[in-house]
C-alpha cells in the first residue's frame, strides 16, 4: 500500500488509542470520570478555566509547528541532500526529545497536584528532578548522537551526501539536547503553575529566532545544513535559562490557593 498504508496505520493506531483512553476514563479513577449523564453537561466556569490555560498552550504549539515548517522551508532551499539529511536526524532525534515532553508532562501534572494541595515547595522538588532526570537522557542521547552519527545516518540511507551533511548535523544537535530537556520541562512546571502565557512568549520568540538564524545563515552567509541546525546552540540555553528563572521565581511567590468547603 506505500504511504498510503502508512497513513491508514497512523490512523488505524490514533483510533485505538482514542478508544482505550475513553474506556479507562469512563471506569474512573480517584473520582475522575468521565461517565454518568452529569459528567456531560456543559459547566461554563469549568469551560472558561480550560480556555484560559488551553488556548495560550495549544497556539505555542501551533506557532513552533509553523516554525519547524518554515525551517524545513529553509533547509529545502539547500537541496534534496540537505532536506533528506534534515529529516532523517530529526527522525533520530525524537528518541531524545519525546521522552523529554514525557519528563515536561509529569513535572505539569506534579506542579499542579502540588498547588492544589497547597504544598508548593512539593511540587519546585518535582520540577527540580524531572529537569535533572530529562537533562540526564537527553545528554546522555546527545553523547550517543556525537560518537554514532554516521552509523546513525547509515540505518536510514546509503547515500554518501546526505551521510556526510546528517552526521554532522546530528553531532550539532546532540550539543544542545540538556539545554532541550531544561526548557522542555520547566515549561512544564510552568503550565502546572497554571502559566501558559510566559511559555506561549518565550518558545514562541525562542523557536522563531532560530528559523531566523538559520535564514540569515543560509542566505547571506552561504551557510549549509550544520550552520541552520547550529542556531540551536545559541538560543537553547538562552531559553533554557530564561524558563529556568521564571519557574523559580513564580513557584517561591505563588499564592496557595483557599481552602474550600469540605477541605
């Protein structure tokens, strides 16, 4: 079937998933569920509350997928070997950043648990350790990318060019895979605060700057594929930096929240 049959399996998965994620939801659990007649009608509070934390955090989304899109753009314009090269160790590299969003993911949800329980010093240690334990993957991923490149680019192609440029690539980007894990999870951790707005703002601006990087590598200083891909560097740890502050700060001077009724 070709790509075709690729693209039924994607679906054929996503369906699956989707169904075994409404069943474990409407069995429930810690009094989360999704079953019985009220559980389905509207609450417009409860609505406006997921708005305000959704919208900002699914347009950050919306904003890097352009951007990696405008980037691949960008590398397009170097050649089939470039492009191909590109693709192939960003396939690579989801074996380093997806289990960072993982990491990014729990430090969300134990932010948030630790603010509803009104132990904040709980949920910096969480943040604290999911960023040590995604730094500690992701380098050590980083480590693997810079001394197996070439083996690497040789599971994916036997084409010498694009070999050459993937390899190179991947030993750049696998210098910026800590910095990667800082900002992945106390973007997190920032979310979990209830804060999308600042991660919105600095991955916004972060990512964009790269693609901007990589332009002015290409077009006005000749640059290839390793010039496009080494923008990463520069701004990774500036980000990393930033989101690292701005979650230490928020977490020391967020209000509990109040007690309610029955607590």
């Amino acid at each position: 079937m070709g790509a075709v049959g690729s693209a039924w399996a994607t679906f054929l998965s996503r369906l699956l998933a989707m169904i075994l994620l409404l069943w474990a939801m409407s069995r429930g659990r810690n009094g989360v569920t999704i079953g019985g007649r009220h559980s389905w009608l509207p609450q417009i509070p409860v609505a406006r509350s997921v708005l305000q934390i959704g919208v900002p955090a699914a347009l950050e989304q919306v904003l890097i997928s352009a951007a990696f899109t405008v980037l691949t753009i960008v590398v397009a314009s170097l050649g089939t070997a470039a492009l191909a090269s590109h693709r192939i160790a960003f396939n690579a590299l989801s074996l380093s950043f997806l289990p960072g969003f993982g990491f990014s993911i729990a430090a969300t949800a134990l932010v948030g648990q630790s603010v509803g329980a009104r132990r904040l010093d709980e949920g910096r240690d969480a943040a604290h350790t999911a960023a040590r334990w995604g730094a500690i993957w992701m380098g050590s991923m980083g480590v693997i990318f810079f001394l197996l490149a070439t083996p690497i680019m040789r599971a994916f192609t036997s084409e010498a060019e694009v070999i050459r440029q993937g390899a190179a690539s991947l030993r750049v980007l696998a210098l910026s895979q800590p910095f990667w894990a800082l900002l992945f999870i106390y973007s997190g951790g920032l979310r979990g605060l209830g804060n999308t707005n600042f991660p919105l703002r600095a991955n916004t601006v972060g990512i964009w700057s790269t693609v901007l990087l990589g332009w002015l590598a290409v077009s006005f200083w000749n640059g290839g594929l390793v010039e496009v891909w080494a923008a990463f560097i520069i701004t990774s740890p500036i980000m990393a930096w930033i989101l690292f502050r701005r979650f230490r700060r928020d977490i020391l001077s967020a209000p509990a929240p109040q007690p309610v009724a029955g607590d």
